[in-house]
C-alpha cells in the first residue's frame, strides 16, 4: 500500500521533533533550532494538533501496520476522571 498524505506529514513531524530534541541537547544551532521549531507548529498545525499540543509537543496518533490511521486530537482524547 502506498504512504498516504498524513503518512508522509507524521514522518515529516517526528524526524522535525527528532532534530529539535538533538539540537536541545546539545545547545546548538541556535538559528536552525528556531527554523526547525518553526515548521514543527506549521506541520502540526495543518495536521489539526491543538496549540497546547503543539507547545507541549505532545503528538500522538494510531497505526494500522505501516500507516497512521488516526490522529489524537486534544479534543478526541476523553478527560482524565478525578478521585473523589
């Protein structure tokens, strides 16, 4: 089967996340640190992630074999419940 479009975004966004925490760790790069940080939110944004996702970089979604077939979206991850 061939790679979708979110297929393609979600390996896009990963690899992106993958370089920023490099970058982190070692304090380098400041500039390109700010160019990767920067397509980090556009892909997540297009790709319907909530800010606070985005902020947290809290990206999570569902696989079927090879492809992604869901996205997990703040507002289709139900609540935590309390305790009384």
């Amino acid at each position: 089967m061939r790679r979708t479009k979110l297929d393609r975004q979600w390996e896009d966004l990963m690899s992106l996340c993958g370089k920023e925490k490099e970058f982190l760790a070692a304090r380098s790069h400041p500039k390109l640190m700010r160019l990767v940080s920067r397509e980090i939110e556009k892909i997540a944004s297009a790709m319907g992630f909530s800010t606070g996702q985005i902020e947290r970089r809290e990206f999570r979604a569902e696989r079927d074999g090879d492809h992604i077939v869901r996205l997990i979206l703040d507002d289709s991850v139900p609540p935590a419940r309390s305790k009384p």
